[in-house]
C-alpha cells in the first residue's frame, strides 16, 4: 500500500452503532487543488524521501560512531508502505559492555560530573536549540520508522526540545540546604549528587520524547547515559546523538546501542544487571519491567519502571457533552492507541449512558486514517504486524464479551479504526488487559461511590480522567482514584508542561518529568561539620 506516490486516506464517516462504513480516498498529491496545495506543501513531509532506502546507523560509544563487533546489522520497515526505513548495527552484549564501561569511565573520571551547573545549562540549551533546528530530522525518522503521523512527530520533537529546555533550568535553580542554627558548634550540609552510571531501555511508541525525559534530566544531574532505544524505531535517538556531539558533550557521557529483537534481550539484560551500573529506567510492558527489576537486584541498583496501564476516564451526568466526547476519542486513539496512559476505559453515568455511546460513534468517524507522512492523517497504522495481530485478537475477544460499535481491521495493511464496545463488565479481560490499540471499553456506573470502585478496580494504577462541572465532584473523584494522573475536564494534557509522570500499583515505580524526575537521577550526601575544634 502507498506505492507508487500514492497517498491514502481511510476516512470514516458514518460510523454507526452496528457498522461502519469505510470510505478509502485514494489521491496523488497531483490532485491536490488551489489554495489547499499550498496549504499543505510546507505541512506534509516528502514521501519520496522516506521511501528510499533509509540511512544506517552506527553505535555511539565513547565518542565515536562504531559498528557491532560481530558486524551484524538490521533492518527497519516502515509500517506504512513495507519500505526499509533505515538500518542499524546490531549490537552484542559485549557492545553493551564496552558502552557501560565508557560511560562508568566519563563518570568516574571525566569532566562532566565534575561540570558547574552553568556549564550543563549551557549545554543543554545548545541542545535544546538544535533539536528544534533540525525538527524535520527527528519527525521524518518517527514517521518512516513507526508510523507515527507527521503532525504528531513534529509536535513530539518540540516537547522534546522544551524537555532540555526545562532542565537548562533546573540545573541552574538545584540547590542543596544547610542546617546552621540548630546546634552553636556545628552545621550540616544536604548536597544533591548525580546517582552515576544511567542505563535506559526506551520503547518504540514516543520513540523521541520517552528517551529525552530520562536522558535531560540524567545529564542535567551530571550523570553519564548508555540508552538502548527499540528496535522498533531507534532512528530519533540516533540522530540525538549525533545532537549531543555536536553540541559538546565530552567522551563517554552519552553511549547508544541498538539491536533487533532476537539480541535486544540480551543487551536490555546487560544493562540491567551490570555492576558498572547505579541506576537503569525502563519503559515498556509490566512483564518485561519486572524482569529488569530482578536482573537489576545484583547490585541494588536505583531502578525506575514507567509500566502498563488500563486508564479509567469518566464522564458524569453534568459533565461538558460535547468536549467530554471529542476528548474521550483522543484519550484512546491519540497515537493509534499506542499509549499506556491511552483512555481505553470508559465509564459514563447511566443516565446519559445511551445519547453519549451514540454521539462517540459519530465522533470515532472523523478519525482520518492514511500516510502518516501527509499532515491531514491524524492516525498512522500500528507498528508492525505483531502488534496487529494483536489487537485483532481482541477484537474479536471483545465481539465475545460486549457488543461492538464501530471499528476493527480496515482491511488496509496494519490499519486498526477506532473501536468501541458497549455492554461489557469492568472484569470483563477487554476492560482489564492493556491492548495497545485504539479500542474502548464503555462501562455505565449509577454514582460517584460506584464510579470511583469501577476505576479503582484495575490492576494498574497510570492515569485517569473525570468530567464534570462541579469542581467538588471532580476533585473528590480525582482525589480518590489510586493513580499517578487525573485530568479534570481534559485528558493527555491540560497545556501544563513538565508535571511529573508515573504510576502506582502494576504501572511502575518513580517519576519523570518536572523536578521529580530531576531528582530520580541524584542522591542526597549529608555532611556535619563542628565548629569548635
């Protein structure tokens, strides 16, 4: 699909409760008439260029541009069209050992944990300024590597760029304490140290702005980095590489290893469970979080798990209709779904239940599916046909326990439509398992009582949602949902950059974001000092 400059479109417009009807509008950028050309010429990226045969990257260790040892390499395939979007080496765990091995060299004896806080913030901005210089760079990696619609990329990139910017800041404004007056013959001092040597293992869905939120504030701590992103799409953080070259960051504080799936294991495994390492952050799946966990035990190393979700956003009776539906869409189709903080559960107040489930209908149809390189797509397909495949399955799992909707397969390559099931119970497994889709589990609740139980009885603990106009009603509710986000009256965000983020319960431990997540990357040294010797 997509061949031959063809741009596709898969629209839907009338969705119905019992079916959907598929209208694929298939255009050359030809056909594309008067003002609406040159409306879009500068918004959509060239397809040509991410057709070709992409770019192949090296490792980055120390300071240079490596291939694996054993010379292997892989391929990744744009989700879209089938095209190799770029090529990677295919790192080995002694790869992932010798990029340790820089990184604990640069943090034990080099110069940036050493650094001033003038001398990070300096080069975080410089960092800052040139991701957004080269924003194109980043976004025409996400869209041929995962899919991700250009728009989206462009937006993800600029998050990326504000992220350095924020801790810029922050570096400049950490401070320690001291305590001078508690006792006439001494003092002490609270002192603020990097945690050391900061292992990441970064997933393929926000394949630029997931990494950067470890990687900012890690550098702003002065601590050293080696980052295995997924090979799903690793392209975002190899151009950010080539970023932090450039923009001075000395030998062996930054080092990236990449892998296929078959080795990605293997070196996801070294990095947990080095004793050259003091800290490793993950992010993907509870599964896979809990076997980083246990291999990151050997040394007690400082770990941070950002994990699954199943999050629960509810809609009362008094709620805002229309901007509570239009939002209830984005909460689970944003990025195809492919989120773990996505809305995929739904609970709405039964006396609104039946007009709200109509009206989400309608709205699920003016998705816009296609070329995630075209700036009119707002959904991309999934990332490869494992994930599909997945979803599918619970699809149909969900035609066995609720009645659907709307959405499914298109029929179109990797395309998933917004899906929607009524008639399910909260324990039902499509309102309980994490599905990485863009499918919705719509479950009506009687009160708040019963509202709160419903959200609450999930074995994840990531985000939320609750509408209503009574601010009582929502902050009671918010309040009491055990999560590590609420969003009153909006979802994903209310425009308030750089509040921290994580879970409780199956969804993680420790935070990102804001000056927690500045804070997951040091320690705290104490020092008391007698004054009348």
């Amino acid at each position: 699909m997509g061949k031959g400059g063809r741009s596709d479109i898969f629209l839907f417009p009338d969705c119905k409760c019992s079916d959907i009807t598929v209208a694929i509008l298939r255009r050359r950028t030809s056909d594309l008439q008067g003002s609406r050309r040159s409306r879009e010429k500068d918004m959509t990226i060239n397809a040509a260029s991410i057709r070709a045969q992409g770019p192949a990257y090296e490792l980055f260790i120390g300071s240079a541009w490596t291939g694996a040892r054993e010379g292997r390499r892989f391929d990744r395939t744009n989700p879209y069209d089938g095209s190799i979007a770029a090529s990677f080496a295919n790192a080995t765990a002694a790869d992932a050992d010798a990029a340790i091995r820089a990184a604990r060299g640069a943090f034990d004896t080099g110069p940036w944990p050493r650094s001033s806080a003038r001398e990070r913030h300096d080069l975080l901005r410089r960092v800052a300024d040139a991701i957004r210089a080269r924003i194109e760079d980043f976004a025409a990696r996400m869209v041929a590597e995962s899919g991700k619609p250009v728009s989206l990329a462009r937006g993800e990139a600029g998050a990326a760029a504000r992220t350095f910017d924020y801790y810029a800041g922050l570096a400049l404004a950490d401070e320690g304490a001291a305590i001078a007056g508690r006792v006439p013959q001494a003092m002490g001092l609270i002192l603020p140290e990097p945690v050391g040597v900061c292992a990441f293992i970064t997933p393929w869905n926000f394949p630029m702005l997931n990494p950067v939120c470890k990687i900012a504030p890690a550098l702003a701590a002065g601590c050293t980095v080696v980052i295995k992103p997924s090979h799903l799409c690793p392209g975002p953080v190899a151009v950010l590489a080539e970023v932090l070259a450039e923009a001075g960051l000395p030998e062996g504080v930054f080092n990236l290893v990449t892998s296929d799936l078959e080795r990605g294991g293997t070196v996801g495994q070294v990095l947990a469970g080095s004793d050259l390492v003091d800290k490793v952050a993950f992010t993907g799946s509870t599964t896979t979080g809990r076997a980083v966990m246990r291999a990151a035990s050997g040394n007690n190393k400082h770990v941070a798990l950002e994990l699954g979700g199943k999050s629960a956003n509810i809609v009362f009776a008094d709620a805002p209709f229309e901007a509570a539906v239009t939002t209830a869409i984005s909460a689970f189709c944003f990025n195809s779904g492919q989120q773990c903080s996505a809305g995929s559960r739904l609970l709405v107040q039964r006396s609104i239940h039946d007009q709200f489930v109509e009206a989400l209908a309608q709205a699920a149809g003016r998705q816009v599916l296609g070329n995630p390189a075209d700036a009119a797509t707002t959904m991309g397909p999934l990332v490869n046909d494992e994930q599909f495949a997945r979803v599918s399955r619970y699809v149909e799992l969900g035609d066995t326990e609720g009645r659907r909707l709307c959405g499914g397969p298109t029929g179109e390559g990797y395309f998933m439509a917004p899906t929607i099931f009524a008639g399910l119970s909260n324990a039902s497994r499509l309102a309980q398992e994490e599905i990485f889709g863009p499918v919705l589990s719509v479950i009506p609740f009687s009160d708040e009582a019963e509202a709160v139980a419903l959200a609450n009885d999930s074995a994840y603990g990531l985000a939320g949602g609750v509408w209503s106009r009574s601010i009582d009603t929502a902050l009671r509710v918010a309040r009491s949902v055990r999560t590590g986000k609420m969003f009153v009256n909006c979802y994903n965000s209310a425009g308030i950059d750089d509040m921290p983020h994580g879970g409780v319960k199956d969804s993680g431990i420790g935070r990102e974001f804001g000056r927690q997540g500045l804070q997951e990357y040091q320690t705290v040294k104490t020092v008391q000092i007698r004054l009348d010797n």
